[in-house]
C-alpha cells in the first residue's frame, strides 16, 4: 500500500510530492484519525481527498505526534504557498 500525496489545483492532480507507504502510515494514523474528529476529512489509504482550507488542521495534529516526517515539511510548503493537496489511495 502506497498513499500518494500529490499537489492539487484548478481541480487537476499535481505532481508528486510525497508517498506514504504502510509503516509511515501506521505512525500518522493518529494524527490521520484527529483530523478526522476535527473535519470529517479521511485519509483514508484506499480513497482519496482533497485538503485545502483543512491543511493547517492536519499540520497540527502530525506536529503533535512529534515524529521525524518530511510530509509535515511538504503540508508546510503548500500552506504556505495557499495551495491544496490530494491524498491517492490505492
């Protein structure tokens, strides 16, 4: 299982910019899990989603865990650049 983190815009899937893969998924599902609580957003591995406006909330939660992780440095990117991600599941 890979979860692929690409960029989104104008409603059109970017590039690549990260993949999750089952171990690293493991570790984030709790933070995957509290921003569910928080948005209704699932980052789901077998799905998709686009996040946008949710971004700094998902930002959060990873930060929480305090886990060595480039995705919180690509999540950082696109905020700060007003961007959008999409999450591809398998």
């Amino acid at each position: 299982m890979a979860l692929d983190v690409h960029a989104y815009r104008g409603g059109r899937m970017g590039r690549l910019l990260y993949q999750i893969d089952d171990q690293a998924y493991g570790v984030l599902q709790p933070a995957f899990d509290r921003f569910r609580q928080r948005t209704g957003g699932f980052v789901d591995p077998y799905g998709d989603l686009i996040v946008d406006s949710q971004l700094s909330v998902l930002i959060s939660e990873i930060a929480e865990l305090k886990v060595e992780t480039d995705l919180l440095t690509v999540l950082e990117a696109c905020r700060d650049e007003g961007g959008a991600l999409v999450f591809v599941g398998d």
